[in-house]
C-alpha cells in the first residue's frame, strides 16, 4: 500500500485523540524528516506560546519512537 495517508481527530475539549494511518514509506520518511528540523529553533520560536511548544515537543517525542 504506497502512498496511503489517513488521519482522523476525535474527542472534544481537552481529551482529543489523533489517528494516523501511515503505509510504511511514509513512516520511514517522517523519521527521516525528524533529522531534518532543528527542535531547538522550533522551541525558541514558540516560547511565548506554551501550548505550541508543548505541541512541538511532543511531535518530536513521536517521531523518535517511530524511528524505534
């Protein structure tokens, strides 16, 4: 299955779930990319949205256990 994408957001308020149906090319290329983007930067530029920077930092958490 090349090229499959599917995500679907559920819950309300606070207890939101994401579902990410990803083919095994496309998982492969999002550990890759978590190579690529300078996490620090990121951080810098949202420490004056802590919720972004709490979104960012747990992206980057994901990315790293997929690449396990």
């Amino acid at each position: 299955m090349r090229g499959t994408f599917e995500y679907k957001l559920g819950g309300s308020g606070d207890a939101l779930t994401v579902n990410i149906d990803l083919d095994a090319v496309c998982a492969n290329a999002l550990v890759r990319l978590d190579r690529y983007i300078n996490w620090a930067d990121v951080l810098k530029l949202t420490e004056n949205d802590p919720e972004a920077a709490h979104a960012a930092e747990r992206l980057h958490t994901l990315l790293q256990h997929m690449g396990k």
